[in-house]
C-alpha cells in the first residue's frame, strides 16, 4: 500500500497545481482573443461589426438579431472616455469587461432615459475630468461592448449611421 501512496499523492498535487493554473489564468487568455476578434478598429477605438452569420462569429453565440459595437480599452496610457449614442425606439446595452473577464458596468437605453451618455474608465489614482461619471477597475485592459437590438436583420443599415455616433477613446486632458 505504501508504495503507490507517494506517486497517488503526487498526482494530485499536480493536479491541485494545474486546476488553480488555468483557474487564474484562463480568462485573461480568453480575454485577449476576444480583444484580437473584436478589436477591428484597434485599442480604445469604436469597432462597428457586421450582423452574425454562421460562418462569421466574433463572440460566443451571438445573436443574429443583435448589432454588436465593441472597443478593446487599455488604461495604460490614461482614462478612457466611452460616449454611447442610444438608436431612438431599439433596446441598447453597454457592457464593460475587464481583464478577467468579469463585467463592471452594464447600462441599457432604459437606465439611460433614451439619452446619450459617456462613462469614463480609469484605475485608482488616474486623474479624470471632473464631473465624469467613474468606473473604476482592477485591471489595465478590457472590452466595452454595445448590443443593439434589431426587429429585422435588414434595418442595420438604416440605423448604422446612429450607431457609429457612439465612440472609445483615450482622455488627453482629464482636468
């Protein structure tokens, strides 16, 4: 019995090591190919993605009836600005993602009033302009997205150019 007791306790903390492994590290993995996917327009820069068809599928189970804008954010050079224009009479969303995948903010057009809005995102001690509303976060990188919701697949173009109001980009002067 002792002789296969030493090797059984060994495997398993091997195994023990190798669930904590891809526990931690895992979803920032994930995270950085969902950046590369949806990242079209580059880092802190509004994406404004085509509908989702089964042969093109940037996220996980999109929607079809969901029009997907996307911004890959990195703090690392300062705060950044996210101005969401909601399309008048269509339910809209605003998802922040960070770095491990773990969402901080979410606001539809509803919790907006229908109103245009900007949210500003920065890590502790980042200076930002006053009167900003914050979201603070851990993590340097991340993902914004905004879902539009579509009553029919051939209305994006009509509202593609209310879409493309909303934008990502990095605050040059906070102050």
């Amino acid at each position: 019995m002792r002789t296969w007791l030493g090797p059984a306790i060994f495997g398993l903390i091997v195994a023990a090591a190798t669930a904590w492994a891809v526990i931690a590290y895992l979803p920032y993995g994930l995270m950085n190919v969902a950046m590369d996917r949806l990242g079209q327009g580059g880092i802190n820069a509004m994406s404004y993605g085509n509908l989702a068809t089964p042969e093109r599928q940037p996220v996980v189970r999109p929607s079809p009836d969901l029009a997907y804008s996307s911004c890959p954010y990195d703090l690392a050079n300062g705060p950044v600005a996210i101005d969401v224009a909601p399309v008048p009479g269509r339910y809209s969303s605003l998802s922040l993602f960070d770095a491990a995948t773990d969402v901080i903010f979410v606001r539809n057009d509803v919790e907006a009033g229908g109103k245009p809005y900007r949210i500003i995102v920065a890590r502790d001690g980042q200076a930002v302009p006053a009167g900003a509303e914050i979201v603070r976060t851990n993590h340097d990188r991340g993902i914004a997205l905004i879902r539009l919701l579509l009553k029919d697949p051939t209305e994006i173009g009509a509202l593609d150019a209310v879409r493309r109001q909303s934008s990502c980009r990095t605050v040059t002067n906070p102050k």
